[in-house]
C-alpha cells in the first residue's frame, strides 16, 4: 500500500470513528413508563399530598443515578433546584436556598446501539436549566432528599421556557386542568 493511500484510509476511518463519536452523544430516545397513579386536578387536592411546595428555579446542574435490577436499567435523576419561595411547609423545615430534589427520569447507554435511551415515569419531562417551576415536593427517607411528586403532576413550568412540558400539558387534559388551577392558586 503506497504512503498516499495509507493516509487516505486512515484519514477516512478517523473521520468515522469521529461521526460515530459525535452521533454517539446526540442520539437519545424516550421511554415512557406507565403505571396505575391517582390523576390530579385540583392544586389543593394535590397540595394535601406533599411535604413542601415552592416556586423554584433549575440550576441545569444534574447527576444521573443508574443502576440494574434482575437485568433490568432503573435509576433517577438527582437535579439542584435554587427556591425563590416557599409557598406550603406542612412540616415547617428549614431550608437552605438551594437543594437537591429526585426527578422521575435517568438516561441509560444504549450499549452496541448509539446513543442513550430516557426512561421518564408518566411523560415526566426533565427539569430545563433556568426555567421557574412549581414543584410539589415529597420527602423520601431512603434517598435523604425530597422527590418530585407523582411525576407530572409535581412540576408546572410558570415561564414558558419548558417547551417540552407545554407540548405535554397540551397533549393531556388532566394535566391542562390541573395547572391552570396550580397557577391560580399561587401565582395570584
């Protein structure tokens, strides 16, 4: 094999192996996990349920936690939320500005396959860095931080910037309901 060809083969294999890299961390499919839940659509109803609920920001900073059961990818993600106000403390906590709450959702290697495939419990969207929310929150003892509860039913976007939530809430009448009565009885 003459010296061009060579650089020529080698040239074209790392720029494959470069696309394929690339293409590695771009790809990213959803699973959505269903199961039997108690559908929300009153805020105070849902309100009864938690520990804490405050208007919050998400600070983008996040650690997906994975792990297997009998072969099977479960997991959560652990995402640092900055609280601007406390709207309920049923338990009368202190707590600090900012804290770490348990989203409904964890990304998992694909494997061979390129890419990540995420597991979302109930349609539940991730949190956006940035955007402000409503957050229903649930202490959980084995975790040792508060949970978002019941999956999309626990967080309302109050400033649009949670595209993906929007397109959700515009999909599901429940969920439509249960947030334009969040945000009448807390953003008054």
């Amino acid at each position: 094999m003459s010296k061009r060809a060579f650089i020529i083969a080698f040239s074209t294999f790392a720029v494959l192996i470069v696309a394929l890299f690339i293409a590695d961390r771009n790809i990213e499919r959803t699973l959505r996990v269903d199961g039997d839940r108690v559908i929300y659509t009153d805020a105070k109803e849902l309100a009864k349920m938690v520990d804490l609920v405050v208007l919050a920001t998400a600070t983008g900073n996040s650690e997906n936690i994975r792990y297997t059961v009998d072969g099977f990818p479960e997991g959560y993600t652990l995402s640092e939320i900055h609280i601007s106000e406390i709207l309920e403390n049923r338990n009368g906590v202190e707590l600090s500005d900012t804290i770490t709450v348990v989203e409904p959702t964890y990304l998992f290697r694909n494997g061979i396959e390129l890419g990540e495939t995420r597991y979302t419990i109930e349609g539940y969207t991730p949190l956006v860095k940035s955007a402000e929310y409503i957050l229903f929150l649930e202490w959980n003892e084995y975790r040792g931080v508060y949970e978002i509860y019941s999956a999309d039913q626990g967080k309302v976007n109050t400033d649009n910037k949670d595209t993906f939530e929007i397109q959700t809430v515009s999909e599901e009448n429940h969920l439509d309901i249960l947030h334009r009565s969040v945000k009448s009885l807390y953003l008054q």
